[in-house]
C-alpha cells in the first residue's frame, strides 16, 4: 500500500467516528474506501487513491448517479448549480454516463491524514445535499 493510502487508512480507523473504513489494492494504486447511503438515496463509495508514494491522493466518488443520454441536458443545469454551490467537490458527468464526485489534494500537502476524516464529513454533508438536487433535475 502507498504512503498515503496507508496513513489514511491509519488515521480513519482511529477516528472517533468509528467509520468502516476498508482497502484494496493491485500493482498500480492503492485505495482506501468508505460506504455511506445518501439520504432517500443509493449507496455510494468515497475513495482516497494513491498511485505513489507523494501526497497527491485522488479523493472519488463514481457512479453516483447514472444518466441516460437522452437526459443530460436535464441535469447538466443542476451539476452546475451544485459545482458553484459547494467547495471542495467538483461533480461531473463521464462517457459512460455516470455522475462522478471528484477531489484531489495537493501534492505538497503536509499530513493528508489529518484531511482525511474533514473530507469524509464534508462529502457526505455534500452529498446528502446535492443527491435530491440532482435527482430532481433528472426526474422533473
């Protein structure tokens, strides 16, 4: 498991929280992963990604939400209005169709231990928020 991952992993399993945190790993990345349910919602993974051993820890939710083609256009407005709403998160649409969640740290980022758990808090919060948001553009 990379540096990152690692520390992660350490710092979560220790939160008071008391998440279930889980890992995984081949020989390109390691991964670090937590399951939540968004609110009247499905599941959905947070995942801190490592593909070496700096600080530069991929944070990902996929498959959030999946969209048909025939109905981006519905819910590109409201990805949009959740992207200017919320900091630290970056929602996007991929070719598959899916609704992705996206943060990256910063290379030169001290301790991404001590962010891991504030990240974890915050997606949720997010995602407990912009879920509807979005499932009414898609439905509406």
């Amino acid at each position: 498991m990379f540096k990152a991952t690692q520390a992660i992993y350490t710092a979560l399993k220790a939160s008071k929280l008391e998440l279930k945190v889980f890992t995984d790993e081949n020989e390109a990345q390691s991964f670090v992963w937590l399951q939540f349910t968004a609110k009247n919602g499905s599941p959905y993974r947070i995942q801190f990604i490592s593909r070496d051993d700096d600080n530069d820890v991929a944070v990902r939710i996929f498959s959030l939400i999946h969209v048909e083609s025939s109905q981006i256009e519905k819910v590109l407005p409201a990805i949009n209005a959740v992207n200017s709403k919320f900091r630290y998160t970056k929602f996007v649409i991929d070719n598959d169709g899916d609704i992705n969640v996206e943060y990256d740290f910063l290379v030169r980022a001290a301790n991404v231990e001590e962010c891991a758990e504030e990240i974890v808090i915050r997606f949720v919060k997010i995602i407990d928020e912009a879920y509807p948001v979005l499932m009414h553009a898609l439905w509406s």
